[in-house]
C-alpha cells in the first residue's frame, strides 16, 4: 500500500509538533538536526500545497470574472 499523503492540515499539524519539540531545547543535537530536517520537507511541502490552492483560486475568480462579463 502506498503512503497517503498528509492533507495541509495534517502536515500543518505536524510542523507546529516539529516547532513545540525544537523549542523545547531538550533534545540531542543529533536528533535536532533530524527535526529540523523534516520541518523543512514539511514546510516546503505546505508552500507547495498552497501554490497550487492558491493557483486555483485565482482560476476560479478569473472563470467568475469573465462569465459575468460575458452575461452583461
């Protein structure tokens, strides 16, 4: 089975565990590294994610956009 992939939420939410536990400052170096390292996977993953809800919203309005100017 192959892995699902985490919704924004999802990723959103594990980011923000990421942040609680490096903030903390009680972790090995090794294993802040290792944090650090998925935070960032996880934050370029968002951008992603967003870019593309983004890019289809600005679709949306610009499909909105024209149908009302075709009816007027």
């Amino acid at each position: 089975m192959a892995d699902k992939k985490p919704t924004f939420e999802e990723a959103m939410e594990q980011l923000n565990g990421i942040v609680a536990k490096l903030s903390s400052g009680n972790l090995p170096l090794e294993e802040m590294v290792k944090l650090y390292e998925e935070g960032g996977r996880l934050s370029s993953y968002c951008e992603t994610l967003l870019d593309g809800y983004t890019a289809r919203v600005e679709i949306i309005e610009k499909r909105a956009n024209s149908d009302y100017v075709d009816e007027a």
